[in-house]
C-alpha cells in the first residue's frame, strides 16, 4: 500500500436494517461495518450493492474482535460492476 492512498473495498454483504455491512479488502481480510463517522458515510455506504467497489477508511469499532466504523470515503465514482 502506498502512504496517503486509500484502502479499496469490495461490498459482500449490503447494508441492512440495522446499519450493518459486510465488506472485504483487496488483500482478502473481511471486515464487518458497524459503525460511521457520520450519517452521510453510512447513507453513501447504503447505496452500494454486493460486488460494488469503493475507496475509503477504516478504524476498530470498540473493543470488539472484526467490528469497523468507516472514517473517511474518498471523491470519485465508486467502484461498481457497471464500470469496471
């Protein structure tokens, strides 16, 4: 990875009712989302679909074991099947 570039993730499981999402990064780690900085993060999130790509940061959530909050989305177009 270079310093300064942000982490590309890959939606496996979308956002559900309770805010939650599955995403894995591109070195194979999965990471599961549940938490957001602020609200505009977890809409952004909500609007991707499973196999959709997209660029941002994050940091643990708590104590808990593989429980991520998104910290930063960086601009551009997402990542999605579409326009691959």
């Amino acid at each position: 990875m270079v310093v300064g570039e942000p982490e590309v993730y890959t939606v496996v499981r979308e956002v559900n009712d309770h805010g939650a999402a599955t995403v894995r990064g591109d070195n194979g780690s999965t990471y599961h989302v549940a938490a957001y900085a602020d609200e505009m993060l977890r809409a952004y999130l909500a609007d991707l679909r499973a196999g959709d790509r997209v660029r941002m940061d994050l940091v643990r959530a708590g104590v808990r074991a593989n429980v991520w909050k998104v910290s930063a989305l960086y601009s551009g177009e997402p990542i999605t099947e579409s326009n691959r």
